[in-house]
C-alpha cells in the first residue's frame, strides 16, 4: 500500500505533477483489487545520458549545451534565462541501476515505492553551461537570454527513501556524465 504522506503531493504545479500522480493512484487501486499483481513506482527526475535528442529546437537543457558548444562559433552558445535557475540530474546508468534494485524488491514486496529517482543535488544552469563550455576545450561566451520568462526555477528531489530502503544512491558526478553526453554528441553530429 502507497503511504499517503510519502506518496501524494499536496498540489503539483504542472499537469505533469498530476498526471504522475493520478498513475500512482491507478496503480495503488489495481493492486488492491489485484494481489497476484505486483508493482514498482519510480519517479524520474532529470535523467540523462546518451542518445537523447540534442536538436536545438526540441532537445532538453544537457544534450542542447553539448550540440551549442560543439557547433560553437556558428551556433551561438545561447542560455534561456539568467543562469540562476536550480536542477537535478541523475545519469540514466545511476537510474538503471535503481531500477534493478526495485526489480529484486518486488520478490518479497507487492508494491515497491514510490520512490524519487535522481540525485538529490541541485545545480544551476549557469553551472552546467559552464561545465559544457570547460569540456569542449573551447573560449565560448555564453549569451544569456533573459526575454524567456522562467517557468520552473528551480527543481530538485529528496531520494532519501529510495536510500533507506534500497541502499541506492546516484553516483555518478555532473562532471563525469556531462563528458559522456559530450562525447556522445560530438560522435552523432
């Protein structure tokens, strides 16, 4: 059975909030209704890793610095908003790797979770864009665009639950898997 105060929060802010939310409480009737059934809640925050779309009209925000740094100077290294914004980002490898552990939980457990699956550091976007320029090697001057009106400011997960019960953790650091997205951009371009 989900626990109400780990599972549902109060008032999401975006209909993606909500529409996590309504799965979970599908998923939580079905196992009620169901006790052969079995299931694992994940919730994802900011993964990334390679072979995501880097395009610099649809990418998101790590695969999109990689593509402007490597086409730097005749794609200008453009940032949306003024740099001070907040994320979290977990590597897909560190994601895969709870995942398993929810897997092996469900032999003894009906329901596993929910848990948040991320890395329960924040950093700014200005960070990143920085990191990106520092791995291309290249003199790049980031230009901001403050004329973008800021929707999320800042985002981050507490994956503490998931560390208690699973003995998981993200480990892969910024740095090293902002290389590996690079790399893998450089490759693809």
């Amino acid at each position: 059975m989900i626990r109400e105060s780990d599972a549902y929060p109060a008032n999401p802010e975006l209909t993606y909030g909500w529409a996590k939310l309504i799965g979970e409480i599908a998923l939580q009737s079905a196992i009620t209704e169901n006790d052969w059934m079995k299931v694992a809640i994940a919730r994802f925050i900011g993964i990334y890793g390679p072979n995501q779309d880097f395009k610099l009209e649809s990418g998101s925000v790590i695969p999109v610095f990689s593509h402007r740094a490597i086409k730097y100077p005749e794609v200008p290294f453009s940032v949306w908003g003024t740099g001070k914004e907040t994320r979290s980002y977990c590597f897909i490898d560190d994601a895969l790797d709870c995942i398993q552990k929810m897997i092996e939980a469900m032999d003894t457990k009906q329901i596993v979770g929910p848990y948040n699956v991320g890395k329960g550091e924040r950093c700014t976007i200005e960070d990143i864009a920085n990191t990106v320029v520092e791995i291309s090697g290249k003199d790049i001057s980031i230009e901001w665009d403050t004329t973008k009106n800021t929707v999320i400011w800042g985002q981050w997960c507490d994956c503490s639950l998931a560390k208690e019960e699973l003995g998981w953790e993200a480990k892969t650091s910024l740095r090293d898997g902002l290389t590996i997205v690079y790399n893998d951009i450089k490759q693809r371009v």
